[in-house]
C-alpha cells in the first residue's frame, strides 16, 4: 500500500515531518476521517489482524473498525513516516474498579525525547497524542487527560467539562505483535459477551465534537457539552446515514 494513498485517506496530500507536531497532524486528521465502527462483526465479515488487510479496508474500501484495526494500520502509518512505535496492551476499566483483561485494547508507544502516547481507537478520546509524563494534565477543548503511574503501569484518567477525573485504562509499555490481541478481538467478534455484539456502531469525530450511528439512534454531540438525538426508522435510513456521514456504503462492502 503506497503510504499517499493513506494520508489522502486521511485528508493529507504531503508526509507531515516525523516529529512531535507531524504525529499531533496525523492523529487528529485519522480521528476526522476514519471511524471507530464494529460493522464486520453485525454482518459476518472477518476480522484479520495482517497490514495487507487492515489497509485494504480502511483506504481502499473506506471502512473504519475496532481498536485493533485502527490502531494497527495507524501504527503502520506512523512506521512508514519514520517513528520508532510499537504497539501497547491496555485494560479497560470497569464500572467496579477491575479491569478487563489483557489485550482488550491496543494503543501506540511512540519513542522519542519526549515518549507519546497515539490512540485513534477508543472512540471519544483525545485527540492529540499525550505525553507520557506521569500526573502532567494535558488540557484539550472540552477534555483534560493525565497519567498516573502505580506498579509499572501507566493509568489514564479523562476528565469531560467539570465532571470527574474517570480511569479509562492502564497500560504497560511492554511491546507486543498482532498475534498477542488475537484471542481478545476473536472474543469480541464472536462471543454474544462481547458489547460490540449488542448493536452495530460507527462513531467519528469532527472539528466541533462527534457523530454516532448506535443501533437506532443518530447521534451528534458537542466538545460543549451538547447533545442532539434522532431516531433512525429502519435499516435503510440507518444505511443512508452511514454512506451520507461517515462514507461507508455496506452495499458495495
């Protein structure tokens, strides 16, 4: 896959420089262009976890996907430009103070004299990359971010407008292959456990907050705090909501 068909895919005509202000580029531009979606799963496509079809699906039939598909073509992304990354297992925090289990969530260890932390695929998240120091608030429209370190891992905290600071996930810098989250992403694209088996969705953010087709709501909501809902009436309006916001023709797909 040639790497200008990706940034173009990500509304980039030129290689943004491998730094600090080329990754910041690069992440946000991916999070305004490429949904998180779990698709495949609610109409029996496979999920292979290989660059060739990671980057098939997302450039050339212009899908999205879970955690592990967009953080691993983005992680082929950011090689091709000339970071030294590797990919991070991460553990999703729960309503009751646990966490999920190992490798439920893939995030992106970027190396440099300042580390970073990349992540286009968590959804409602931020969206430059932070910073890897250790109770340092990273402040974004809407949303602050800071990193507790406790027994080698890194806990990341978000805090919305004035509500509290929430655990989103822990993480070790510890790096891993595609073959290590295999056994999670085929639990959540088979096992009825899963939430990704409960209702389809694609979510993708935009300059002003982001929108969301769940199940039979279209969803837009605001760095603000805002909040708008629209019921969808039937899977044709649910279909013409995907091709009309987020570009994606399940027809064709």
């Amino acid at each position: 896959m040639d790497i200008f068909a990706y940034l173009k895919r990500i509304g980039l005509e030129t290689v943004p420089a491998a730094d600090a202000d080329g990754l910041a580029r690069v992440h946000y531009h991916h999070l305004l262009h490429v949904p998180f979606e779990n698709l495949s799963i609610h109409t029996n496509e496979p999920i292979k976890l290989n660059d060739a079809h990671l980057l098939d699906k997302i450039i050339r039939r212009n899908r999205g996907g879970l955690c592990y598909e967009l953080n691993g073509a983005f992680a082929w992304l950011l090689r091709h430009m000339g970071f030294r990354i590797h990919l991070v297992s991460a553990e999703v925090a729960l309503h009751d103070d646990t966490y999920s289990p190992r490798h439920d969530h893939m995030a992106i260890f970027v190396d440099g004299d300042i580390p970073m932390l990349a992540d286009v695929g968590f959804g409602d998240f931020f969206r430059y990359p932070l910073q890897l120091v250790p109770n340092f608030i990273q402040h974004e429209p809407g949303r602050a971010y800071k990193l507790l370190e406790k027994s080698n891992k890194f806990i990341l905290q978000q805090k919305i407008l004035d509500e509290p600071w929430i655990n989103l996930f822990r993480f070790s810098l510890e790096p891993y292959g595609y073959a290590d989250f295999q056994g999670m992403c085929s639990f959540h694209e088979n096992s009825l456990e899963s939430h990704f088996s409960k209702t389809p969705i694609a979510s993708l953010a935009t300059a002003d907050g982001r929108i969301t087709v769940s199940g039979q709501q279209f969803i837009r909501t605001g760095l603000n705090g805002s909040r708008t809902e629209l019921a969808i009436e039937d899977k044709h309006q649910f279909d013409q909501l995907l091709k009309e916001h987020f570009g994606i023709d399940l027809m064709r797909n």
